[in-house]
C-alpha cells in the first residue's frame, strides 16, 4: 500500500561525534541501551535519559544484542571476534578464523548466540563458554548478513548477495526462501504473529515469510531509500530505518507505510530496536540515536 509520511516528533539524542559512528542497537538486561561504535572501536551504554558510557573494545564491532546469560554479544568484522560485555562494563572477546567477517548475532533459542560469517558464508553458534560450531551455507558468495530467532525453534537469516531468506534449525539443516525478482535483503525480525519480516536495501521494499513459507513484498514509495534493519512490536508492526531516504519506518501487518522524517539531514540511520521504554530507537552514523514514540 502507498507510504504516508506522519508529522509525529521523532527525538535526537547525541552520543558522540561522527568519527565514531554509532551502527547497532539493542535494550539490555539492566534498562539501557547498548550501542556499537564502528570507527572508534567502542561499545556504548545509554540511559533512556541519555547519559552515556563508553568502553574500549576491538576493530569495527558491528551488530549487538542481548544474551540469554543478560549481558550484550557483538560481532567485531574489523578483526573475525565475537565480543561480550557485561551490564557492568566487563569485557571478554571469542576469536574466529581469520578472514570471517562476523556481521548480524542474535540469542537463540538453546542458550547460546548465533552468528553470521559474511567472507566465509557460514552460520555460527557460540555457547555463553565460548565453544564454536560453524555451518557452511550451500550458496557461494551469497554474503549472509543479519539473524534473528524465529518462532520455530530456528534462526532465519538475510542472503545479501543471494536475494535470499534463509533458514537453519538446531542440527544445522538449511532452507532458503528466494525473493521475487533482484534485491539484496539485510535486516530480518519475528514479528508477533510469527511472521518474518526483513528489508530488501537494493529495491527499497519490505517482505514478509508467513509460516507456511509464503512472501510478500511490500515496496516503498522511494526505491532508493535503502531500508537497512528491522525490529518488531507486540502490536505487529514493523519499524525499520531508511538509511538512503534518512527516515524511520513503519509498516502494518497488512502493508501499510507510514515514514517518520529525522531531524538532522544525513544522519545515516541503520540499527533499530524497541527500547526498555517501549520507544522505538535507532542508532545514527553521524553520532547520535533517535527516539519515537509508537
């Protein structure tokens, strides 16, 4: 259905400057927000109020999430670790083959963390402990990306350079679901029907899997508007960022496109995530985080 664009106010809050780089999101366990600072190399804790902590880690951590043991796992692409940190600021680091390429990680539902290998094509899963199982894809070069725990006791994944979804359950079989027609999907999410629900960058659309492995598209209005990761609400919708149209999205159930318009031009929106607060947040490239309200 046609995008719409609300006037509803959307809040910026600054977290550093643009040489940083804040890039992912996630709520922790303790009532704040978790970011990563790709070029400076630090994770970032944020109150809802705003005040920020930062803390040193390794090249280029990308995507974080939070941990079924409460604390906060990131991949780091810059140097093929997985890193985690404590509500409390302690670091630890899980080293990967050389050449990996670590991107999207998400809890899973066996107590451990899965994560994506971009240069290697690979699935992994990490034990809080710190063992590695890794599961080679049966695409070359299909560059998987962002991952996400599914209503059925598997992860669902994005194919960036397969124009695919895909599927890996606990003993490691894989299912692909191809989109219709060139695109190059990044973020993914469950949404509380047990849809999945990701963004395609390369077409500017949305897609959905259902359960019984139909899809949907949806596209945007703006082909170019490069929507870029996704998060779910209990209520249904979807909220994702539009890192080429710099706005914050949201999308129905049924396919309704409401767009949300950032205040500071250029502010290269890409993690997304509802926070301890019920807001919907997402972290700015250019040094900040946005706030609104569903």
């Amino acid at each position: 259905m046609a995008d719409r664009v609300d006037d509803r106010v959307v809040e910026e809050f600054s977290v550093t400057d643009a040489k940083s780089g804040p890039y992912g999101i996630s709520s922790g366990a303790d009532g704040a927000l978790w970011l990563t600072l790709v070029h400076s190399g630090e994770i970032a804790r944020m109150t809802v109020d705003g005040a920020v902590e930062r803390y040193p880690t390794g090249s280029r951590p990308t995507i974080i999430a939070a941990g079924v043991d409460e604390a906060l796992w990131f991949t780091r692409s810059g140097d093929d670790h997985i890193g985690r940190i404590t509500t409390e600021g302690v670091m630890s680091e899980f080293a990967l083959p050389s050449g990996s390429g670590p991107f999207g990680i998400c809890a899973g539902p066996d107590e451990a963390m899965w994560f994506t290998e971009m240069n290697t094509g690979r699935i992994g899963r990490i034990t809080p402990e710190g063992r590695i199982a890794r599961f080679e894809l049966p695409v070359r070069g299909a560059l998987p990306s962002m991952v996400v725990c599914g209503p059925d006791d598997a992860l669902w994944f994005t194919l960036n350079q397969a124009n695919a979804v895909g599927r890996i359950d606990l003993k490691g079989k894989i299912t692909l679901y191809p989109l219709p027609g060139p695109g190059a999907p990044v973020g993914i999410t469950c949404s509380a029907d047990e849809t999945m629900w990701f963004v395609d960058i390369a077409a500017g659309r949305i897609g959905n899997v259902a359960p019984d492995g139909a899809m949907r598209m949806f596209p945007l209005s703006d082909p170019t508007a490069k929507p870029h990761a996704i998060t779910a609400l209990p209520s249904g919708d979807c909220w994702f960022t539009e890192w080429g149209a710099n706005r914050l999205g949201r999308i129905s159930p049924t396919g309704v496109v409401t767009e949300y318009d950032l205040p500071t031009p250029a502010s290269e929106p890409h993690g997304i995530t509802v926070g301890p607060d019920g807001a919907v947040w997402a972290a700015l490239e250019t040094g900040a985080v946005a706030r609104i309200t569903p």
